[in-house]
C-alpha cells in the first residue's frame, strides 16, 4: 500500500529545495507518489501574463527568458550525473519552447480561449515534476515522472474547476503505479476524455493528491507545508494560537473553506469514503520524521472547548435584492442566480428574509452582479444593494450546533468589541458559524473570539 506525498509550492523555490525533497522523501522506507506543485508564485505569474491578451512579443520573450534565468542555476548546478542532466534539460526546454508557442498563439489571437489557458497555467507543475524526479534519480532514488496524460487522470472536462472522475481514473492508476517504485507527479490538472488539459482551480495540487490517494487506497496522504498545520488561530494575528493535533474531515474542509489556508477545501473530498488519514507535516521541522503536527481522518476528536480554530478570510461583498414579500415569492431567486451563473460569478451563500435576499459574492463580482440583477427588472424587487469591504469571520469545531451557550459566547465575544455584524449563518454547517464585519474589524473580532475561548477561566 503506498503513500501519497505533496510538497507545495511555497517549499519550492530555488536549489536547496530539492535538498530539502531528498531529506523528506528519505523518512519513507516504501514506494511513495510525490505529487507537486509548481514553484512558488510561478502559477501566478502565469495567470497574470495571459490575463492581457494582447501582451506583446517582447513581453513573452521577457516571460521566458525570466523562466530560463530562474531555473537555469538548478539545471546547471544540481545535476552532477550528466546524461540525467542532459535528459532534464532537453525535456525541460522541449516544455518551455511549447510555453511559448502557446504564449504566442494568445498574443495573434487576442483572447485566451479555455483550452489553451488551462494548458498554459499547468506549466509549472510540469517543470516541477521533471526536475524533482531527475534530482531523486540521481541520488539514487528510484523515482520516475508521471505525467496526468500518460497515467490516466480523467477529468470531467471541466475547465477551470475540473473534477476527477474517479470510476473511469482508478482502473488506469493502478495498473500505472503497480510495482514497487516511486513516481513524481505533476498536480493541478488531469485530462478530459477528449484529450484536453483541465485544472482543478486555484490550489488544486491538494485535490490532485487526494485523488491519487484514493484511487491507489493509499495508507495515507502526507501534505508536507511550510507551518506547524493547524492553528486555533492565525499566528499573524494572534499572539499565542495552540496547535490542532486532531481534526474531523469536516472541520478541515471548513477551516479550508473559511480561510485557513493549509489545505484546498476540496482535498477531503475523494478520502471521506475510503476513511484515509490527512497527515499534515512541516518542511522545515524535517528532523521530526515522520510525527505529523495534525492529523485529519473520520472520526471527529471532540474538544471541550468546542471550538477548536476561528479563522478568516477578505475579498468578501454582499449583493442584497430587497422588496415586500421578495423571499418568498417564486422564482426571484433562481431567475437571479441562473443569470450570475450563466456570467460565470460564484455565489458562497444566500440568506433569505420576507424583505430581502442576501448573496454572498467574492467582492471582484460585485459590481457585475449588481448589474446584471438590476437588468433583470424582475417584478418585486424594488431595491439593489451592495456592500464591499467585508470579511468572513468563521469558528470551527465539532459539535458547535449541540453544545448550548456557544453561539452566545461567539457573539458576545464580538459585541463585547462593538463590532457591528453586518451578516450571519448558524446552522448551515454542523461544524461552523460564521459572520461577516467590515474588513477593519475583522483583526479584533478573531482576537475576541479566539480570547474567549482559549483564554477565557472557563477553560
């Protein structure tokens, strides 16, 4: 039974990296599947060049030649086997110069259509995956690379957000990773039926090793981060945040969900039916072994607190649609989500009321949203508002609906401050209550809550 490894993004970044690999990969004394993702901010560079379309010739020279100028130092300066090296860097600019021909196609094209983006913003994680599996050969580790295309990961056909269809993938895994050998693998993306590259969405290495995880019954999946794993809180914020040794799949999902930024929220998906354990490890404490800071597995470890992380994220806006009776009457709201679906604008969540309708929107789709709801005219609307500036303010933990008084306590803790709450869901999860306040008082409403229940004499 293997192992399935991921290393991220933020542990990849120059030369030592790859030493850094070497050491973790030495703890597993089995066949394991390293799944990786792209170097650090490489992705996003490459979201932001295709973002214009109309970047011009030298820009797209300039792209690469910063590519060549970037890894050129581990081409030349890791790879003491020359015929690996020679292997590596003729692969790895066989991958650059068909970068740039898509880079190309976009500039005389003026747009970006789905297929090309997908492929294009996939790039890293191919370098990545190259380059890892020949610096572990060469050490004398048995580590092949193994691409989504050659292996068999079927997607969907989903662009942008793909799921893996793990009925037709499974078959083709398995007999891909049978034997008794280590594979390196390039995450964020898998293939359609038609042969095209989809990505699984922002972050979307996690998913890809959670699916490789369950197609092969992995023992585990070990998610190797640059932090301690789970916090009670965010340690930039607060001054004192306890670790989480144990967390239930569906606190994780939501701590992910809500802004705790370890894990993709959709990495527990493919492991709930299999029952296989997330270990969250810390690339810089690698003389710890193989002793995870948390572990993440079926069945919920309940803490007396109840609560066991409040955490948060920005970039939040509300679209309110107000009018006598507009809650209840049929079909305002799904004429109304139906159009911003259609307009690709993601709603987080929606409230109801007799008098009025809040959406949750990334804040970017506000001004759209609102737009296009006004360009309806649906009859009983009389109003369309939106607020920016918002944060989403979430406390985490098993049993939060069960245990009484906790709620109360939450928003005691935040009126206590005199923060105003400008939206609120109970209920909607078994395991989370959030909020949202404005962006100013988003610091202070953490530090309240996280004081109350970790600090607080009643603990």
């Amino acid at each position: 039974m293997a192992i399935v490894i991921k290393i991220g993004g933020s542990n990849l970044q120059n030369s030592n990296s790859l030493i850094k690999v070497r050491e973790v990969v030495a703890h597993y004394n089995q066949p394991v599947v390293l799944v990786v993702s792209a170097f650090k901010g490489l992705t996003d560079r490459l979201f932001s060049i295709i973002s214009n379309p109309h970047t011009t010739k030298k820009e797209v020279s300039g792209f690469i030649d910063e590519l060549c100028k970037r890894y050129q130092p581990i081409l030349e300066g890791q790879f003491s086997d020359g015929e690996i090296r020679d292997h590596v860097s003729k692969v790895f600019y066989q991958r650059l110069d068909k970068l740039e021909e898509l880079l190309t196609a976009v500039r005389l094209m003026g747009e970006v259509p789905d297929f090309i983006e997908d492929e294009i913003v996939s790039s890293g994680e191919r370098f990545s995956s190259l380059i890892l599996a020949g610096f572990l050969r060469q050490t004398g580790l048995d580590y092949s690379e193994a691409l989504p295309e050659e292996i068999g990961l079927i997607t969907d056909g989903e662009f942008h957000n793909a799921s893996v269809d793990l009925v037709k993938s499974v078959v083709n895994l398995k007999k891909a990773f049978a034997g008794n050998r280590s594979y390196v693998v390039p995450g964020f993306y898998g293939l359609s039926e038609e042969g095209k590259t989809t990505v699984f969405g922002r972050g979307g290495s996690d998913y890809s090793a959670a699916v490789i995880a369950a197609c092969l019954e992995a023992e585990s999946l070990d998610v190797w981060k640059d932090v301690d794993g789970y916090m009670s809180g965010d340690p930039v914020i607060l001054e004192s945040p306890q670790q989480i040794e144990n967390l239930s799949y569906s606190e994780a999902a939501e701590l992910s969900y809500f802004g705790a930024h370890i894990l993709h929220p959709r990495t527990v998906e493919p492991l709930k039916s299999a029952g296989i354990p997330i270990r969250i490890f810390n690339y810089k404490q690698v003389v710890r072994g193989l002793l995870p800071f948390t572990r993440i597995e079926a069945h919920p470890v309940y803490d007396p607190r109840v609560i066991k992380s409040v955490t948060s994220s920005d970039g939040f806006g509300t679209l309110t649609l107000r009018g006598p009776g507009v809650g209840i009457k049929p079909g305002i709201l799904a004429r109304v989500t139906t159009e911003l679906d259609r307009n690709r604008i993601n709603i987080k969540s929606v409230i109801t009321t007799q008098v009025a309708i809040s959406l949750l929107l990334d804040e970017k789709d506000l001004a759209l949203a609102s737009e296009i709801t006004k360009s309806l005219n649906i009859h009983g609307i009389d109003a369309v508002d939106n607020a920016g500036k918002l944060s989403l303010v979430a406390a985490v933990g098993e049993g939060i609906l069960e245990e009484p008084g906790v709620a109360a306590r939450i928003f005691t803790a935040v009126a206590r401050e005199k923060i105003n709450i400008r939206l609120t869901s109970f209920g909607a999860s078994k395991v989370a209550v959030y909020f949202l306040v404005n962006r100013d008082d988003r610091n202070l409403a953490l530090k309240s809550i996280h004081n109350e229940f970790f600090n607080h004499p009643k603990n």
